[in-house]
C-alpha cells in the first residue's frame, strides 16, 4: 500500500494523508460511540469546541488515583478526519504502555500528535489541537474533582 494517500480539495489541490493517519481514521482507537456515554463511568470530562472551524470534541478519562496514570481515555467529535486521527493518536499515547501519568499528558504538544500521525497538511494542523485541548479540560475537571484546585492550569 502507498505510504500516503492524495485526497484533493476543491480546488484541486492534493492533501497528503500518512498510513497512520488513514488507519487511525478508518479504525479510531478508544472512540466511544455516540449513546455510551451515559453509561461510561469516567472519572473526568472535557468538551471544547474549535474557533477555527466550529467543530466540537469531547472526551472522558479514567485515572488511577494513587498513581495519577490515565488508565482509559475515550473521545467522540463532530470534527473532521484529521481530528478523528489526531485524537485517535493523542488517546493511544496516553493510555499505552500502562498509562501515563496526568502531570506528563499535560505536556503533550500537538507538534508530538503531529509528529506520531507522520504530519498532517498545513491547514489541518488545528484540527490536532482539539483533542490535545479536551484532555487538558479533562484533567482539570478531575483535578477538581479531587480536590486539587491548585493544580488547575489554563487550557
Ligand atoms: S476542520 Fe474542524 S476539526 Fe478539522
């Protein structure tokens, strides 16, 4: 299979889409389907909408309290496929490898989204900063949850 895909706009120009992307897009990891959410018991949720397109991204986080790792981390949006590959991404890189720690997700950049998707085009590039903006909303829904109002930081 080709390393990218070309998709074009209207006006004819080409976008580039990496494998990763096209994977994530196709198969999104940790999505939770519209309806479920009533049902998932998160410890934490954030909901954001994006000013430069309108499109909203919501997502729900289970942490582990005495180790402060992010254990599970689901999402639904209305937004585009990029975001749909970006917050695919961004829920696999805090979740693997045990979970990490709430205080290192909140140093996770769009740019390091970017840099696991393979890059996305110029003009998609907002659409990996919804995900990465939800879960800072998350954790500090949770960190007011828990009593750490201290530890509360600007979105
Ligand atoms: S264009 Fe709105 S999220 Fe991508």
């Amino acid at each position: 299979m080709s390393k990218e895909a070309k998709i074009r706009d209207k006006e004819g120009k080409a976008w580039l889409y990496t494998d990763v992307v096209k994977d994530h897009f196709f198969n999104p990891k940790n999505l939770l389907k519209h309806g479920e959410e009533e049902n998932y018991n998160a410890d934490a949720s954030g909901r954001v909408g994006s000013p430069a397109c309108g499109d909203e991204m919501a997502l729900w986080l289970k942490i582990d309290k005495k180790s402060e790792r992010i254990t599970e981390c689901k999402w639904q949006t209305f937004g585009c496929a990029s975001a749909i590959a970006s917050t695919s991404m961004l829920s696999v890189m805090v979740t693997e490898n045990g979970g990490m720690k709430v205080d290192d997700a909140l140093k996770i950049k769009p740019q390091d989204i970017l840099a696991r998707l393979g890059g996305l085009p110029a003009r998609k590039v907002h659409c990996s900063v919804l995900g990465d903006q939800a879960l800072r909303t998350a954790i500090n829904d949770w960190f007011q949850k828990t009593g750490q109002n201290q530890r509360i930081i600007n979105v």
